[in-house]
C-alpha cells in the first residue's frame, strides 16, 4: 500500500461523510414536514425525498468497498457480497438518474406558461409522480440482474482482461453476448433520460430568459429585482441537472475506459469512484441553499436558543 493510497482513503472518508450527512438530515427534514404538515407538501418534496434516499444508497455502498481496498483490506466482500453491494449501488445510480430527470421535467410542467401545450399536464403531474418512481424501481431491478448472474469475488486483488473488475469483484466471463447486450440496454436508458433532461433544462433556461427580458421591458425593478418562488425552484433544478449531466458523463466515460482496458488500475477504479459519489454528495447542498425548510427550521432553532437565553438571563 502507498501513501497515495491513504490519501485516496481519507478523501472518500471525507466524501461518505459530508455526502451521508447532507443527504440523511434532507431526508428527515422533508420526512419530518411531509408528516407534521402533509397539507402544505408539494409535490416536489416527494421528488426530493426519493433522490435524497437513492443518493445515500449510492454514496455507501460505491464508496465503503474503496475506503477498504485503499487501506489495503483484503477479501473484503465474499460472492454474495459482491454481487448484494454493487447490484445495490447501480440500483440506485439508475434510481438517481431517473429521479433527475423526473425532477427535470416536473420542474418543466411546473413553470410553463398558461398557453403553453405543457399547461394541461400541470394538473395531472402531481398524481404522476408515485407510479413513475415505482416504474424506476422496477426497471433498474430488472436491468441490474446481469450483475447478480455475472459477477463473482476477487480472489487474486488484481485483475487482467477486459469487462468490470474491483479489488473485490470481477466479472465471471469476459467472452459472453452478454456484455454487448448489457452495455446496450444502459446506453439505451441513459439516451431516454439523459436527452429528456437535456431538453427541459434548455427549456426552462429559455423561460427564465424570456421572464428576465419582459421584466426589463417593463422597467419594473420588483420583478428583477425580487424572482418568484417558482423561479428559484427553476434555477436550483438547473443547478442541480448541470451537475449531474457533467459528473455522469465524466463517469461513464471513465468508467467505459476502465472496462475496456486490458490492464487494471485500482487508483483507476478509485478516480471513478469519487466522480460516481461527486453529485450525490453535493446534491443536498444546492437544495438546502435554495429551500424554505431550511430557513424555517433554522429560524425555529434560533427563536428557541433566544428563549432559553432569555430565560437564563432572567
């Protein structure tokens, strides 16, 4: 083991930590609210609250088997190990995918103008949102079980040939269909939800330009100056689907790489580690800058430490 190898430890420790935590206090957070005041939920709580458990998902059981091989832990994860860690990972990455750009398009309805050929979804989209996130579940279920059939423990911690390889997990066979098929299948998904994510981010930042400009044509510094809430809903989407299309892709390109390369590399599979984990740590942030329940619990802790203060000083 080198000490770039610590290193690399330290920084997906750092990474599982901030990620987890961010993630795990939205998730109460928005849970806590959606059971103490289900009536002023909207529908896109929901949204979030799925993405923040799917992002949890993702960051523990990628980056928990990296830390363990960057310190140099050997035999880590047996057969059944391998096969449970990763086929919940790439669950969950797919979930993560297909939540951003469901979150993508609502955000799209949501905003559109009243003469728009969009307007008529707004008062169905809400009832869409349940069914579309259990077709997600079933689809990755489906799609991951290659990963169940295939793949097997590492017994030698270094691997040579093509196909996916981990210090611990390696695939069965490298000569099967099976790889085209399955590379094919995923490039297929990430085209039918990548490209929608895409095209509503285009479309929104379209609206916010025309908004801006009819704001300065009318010379009103309220509009400008104050966006409405939908509007800062908008541009926090359009944070968030930026990050994500920029880390996924560099993702799947290393990640693509990897899998060709005759030679492994476990600093490599390290690299493609953080850049998986990138958005998902991250994610929680750009919400929590641009929500209210932040700033309404926030507001409540601050009241509550006034009225102890005050209450010791008397």
């Amino acid at each position: 083991m080198f000490p770039t190898d610590e290193i690399f430890g330290f920084l997906l420790i750092s990474e599982i930590c901030i990620g987890a935590i961010g993630n795990s206090l939205l998730f109460l957070l928005y849970t806590y609210a959606s059971l103490i005041r289900p009536h002023l939920n909207k529908p896109l709580d929901l949204i979030f609250i799925h993405l923040t458990l799917v992002n949890v998902l993702a960051i523990l059981f990628k980056l928990i088997p990296d830390i363990a091989s960057s310190f140099g832990v050997k035999h880590f994860m047996g057969d059944a190990g391998c096969k449970a860690v990763l086929y919940i990972f790439r669950v969950a990455r797919g979930l993560t995918l297909c939540t951003t750009s469901l979150l993508s398009a609502f955000q799209a309805i949501t905003i559109s103008p009243s003469n728009s050929k969009w307007a008529r979804l707004k008062t169905k989209s809400s009832t869409w949102i349940l069914p579309s996130l259990f077709f997600f579940w079933v689809i990755n279920a489906m799609v991951y079980i290659h990963v169940i059939l295939t793949l097997e423990a590492n017994r030698n911690f270094t691997v040579v040939g093509f196909g996916y390889s981990h210090p611990y997990c390696q695939n069965k066979h490298f000569k099967t269909d099976y790889p085209e098929v399955f590379t094919t299948v995923l490039v297929t998904r990430d085209v039918l939800f990548v490209a929608p994510v895409i095209w509503t981010s285009i479309y929104m930042l379209n609206l916010l330009h025309k908004h801006r400009k009819r704001a300065q044509h009318l010379h009103s510094p309220s509009l400008s100056a104050q966006p409405s809430p939908e509007n800062k809903a908008t541009h926090t989407i359009l944070w968030l689907v930026s990050c994500f299309v920029f880390f996924y892709c560099s993702n799947n390109f290393v990640t693509f790489y990897l899998f060709f390369k005759h030679q492994k590399s476990p600093r490599l599979e390290r690299i493609v580690g953080i850049t998986s984990s990138c958005y998902p740590t991250i994610c929680p942030f750009i919400l929590m800058k641009n929500t209210k329940i932040i700033s309404k619990y926030t507001s409540y802790f601050s009241k509550l430490r006034f009225t102890f203060s005050s209450r010791s000083i008397q």
